[in-house]
C-alpha cells in the first residue's frame, strides 16, 4: 500500500509540474500577468487556509519570524510567480521547465555561496555539466528564434534565483513551518497585492479573457498550485530527499511532449542530445549528499 501512495504522489506531482508550464502559457495569452498570477493566488487562497484549519496548521509564522513571512509572500509568490508567466509569454514551455528543472543546481549553488555549505567532487561535476549543458540548449533556442525568448529566459532566470534565495534563508533561519503555513497568508497577500497593481498597471479587460486562458488560470490556482505542492511535501515524508528530488528530471519531458501535441513544436536533434547530460549533471548535484556521504564518510 506505501508502494502505491508513493507512486500515486510521484504521479501527481510529476504531472501537475510538467503541466504547469503549458497552463501558464495558455493563461497569458489572454490574460495579463499581473493579474493573471493575483487571481491564481486569490483562488488557492481560501481552499489553503480551509485546509489549514481542519489539519490545524498556524496561519501566521512562529513569533520572531513573521517579518520573514512578508518577505516570502513578495519574494517568493509576488515577484517570482509573475516573473514566470511573464516569461511564459515569450518562452517555449519546454523551456521553462528546462529551466525550473535546474532548482536543485541554484539551491545547491546559493547554498555553497550564502550558508558556506560543503559540497562533494561529484556536485561540483554536476554543477559544471548542469550549467554548461543548460546554456548550450538555451543558446541553440535563442538562436532558431532570432533572440526573440531572451526576455522571457532572463524572467525564468530571476524567478530561479528568487526562489533559491529564500530556500537558503528558510535553512539559515532554520523556519519549520507546515507546508500549508508556508502557503495559505503568503498566496492570500499576494494574490490582493498584484491583483490590486494590475487593475492600474496592466487594466486588464475581462471581455477579452478566453475562455482557455481562464480555464489555465483555474487550473494554476486549485489544482497545480495545491495540489502540486502538497502531493511533493507529502512524498518528501515518504521517501528520501534523492528520489524526492528526481521529480525535477521527469517534468521536463511531460512539459516537452505537451507541448509538441498542443503546440506543435517539434523536438530538435540538438535538443535531444543535450537534455540527457543536463539530467545527468542535475542527478549527480543531490546523489552525493544523500548516497555517496553515508556511504563512504
């Protein structure tokens, strides 16, 4: 049975990151944004903070460190999330994931300069290939377009390194709160914080909202941004960090294979040839912390 609540979780959360990507393009093809990020928030929102009250999870950050709750509800929902689907706009989806699929490179890469955290020969390998491979492909795309993605590259870039940023801070403040705390305030202050800036900013025009972009917004508010997210705190109770983690060399592809039936983008040879040692150096940035230190030290 712990065998197929495992597979069951590893599926979900597979799936709703490898969609993630293509929902996020749908959504701003219509929608602006700001608004389209403020009103995703403002639908998971509600559904949070009902789940935190049944499983009885605090709303608000232990004392001393709810400053820091406001620190994440900008830096990493407000900023990182808009800068997504703005990027979203003007990359490919099975760039993006490519991209995301790097977060375990950033953390480990903010982790070693920020907390002077010890890495192993094998990470650093990793880190090079990862690196190399990643900006390899990334080139060749800039290229087959004319430049046109690097808006949206660097957008994906920033959101990255947000996101590792306050994962870095989380450990030096060692902040242990539930899944659900993280989340519920954060995703309700958000969602009113941008949702208010778009209306004066973008002034978004719900008349010329698709009906396919609002479904994708629908779909990034209660399912892949809930559901997403709880499915991979729960799975990380059930496995190891390591095969947690391989989520982030599984998404790529389901992002990549939608989008060639939705969008009819075409897998380049080039393309192909990279992907497998960008997976590899990713893998060996998180085996030896987890495998390699209990084996041999």
């Amino acid at each position: 049975m712990k065998k197929i609540i495992i597979f069951i979780l590893f599926t979900v959360v597979s799936i709703t990151w490898g969609t993630t990507w293509i929902a996020m393009k749908i959504a701003v093809e219509t929608i602006p944004p700001f608004f389209a990020t403020g009103i995703r928030f403002l639908l998971a929102a509600p559904l949070l903070i009902i789940l935190s009250y049944f499983t009885q999870s605090p709303l608000l950050f232990p004392l001393g460190q709810r400053y820091f709750q406001v620190l994440i509800s900008i830096f990493y929902f407000s900023i990182p999330f808009t800068l997504m689907l703005y990027g979203g706009s003007y990359v490919n989806s099975s760039i993006a994931a490519i991209i995301f699929s790097n977060m375990p490179v950033a953390v480990l890469i903010i982790s070693v300069l920020y907390l002077k955290k010890k890495i192993f020969f094998f990470q650093k390998i990793g880190i090079f290939i990862a690196l190399i491979t990643l900006f390899t492909i990334l080139i060749i795309e800039l290229k087959a377009e004319n430049f046109y993605q690097w808006k949206g590259m660097l957008s994906l870039f920033l959101a990255l390194l947000l996101h590792a940023i306050v994962y870095a801070e989380c450990q030096k403040k060692c902040c242990n709160v539930s899944v659900l705390t993280f989340n519920a305030l954060p995703s309700l202050f958000s969602g009113i914080l941008l949702s208010s800036m778009a209306w004066f900013i973008e002034c978004p025009n719900i008349h010329h909202f698709s009906y396919r972009s609002i479904l994708a917004v629908l779909y990034l508010g209660d399912f892949s941004g809930i559901f997403g997210i709880l499915s991979y705190f729960y799975l990380q109770q059930k496995v190891s960090a390591f095969y947690a983690s391989t989520v982030f060399l599984i998404f790529p592809f389901i992002s990549r294979i939608l989008e060639y039936y939705i969008y009819k983008h075409k897998i380049s040879s080039l393309e192909i040839f990279f992907i497998f040692p960008l997976i590899f150096g990713i893998l060996l940035t998180f085996i030896p912390s987890h495998y390699f230190y209990k084996k041999y030290y």
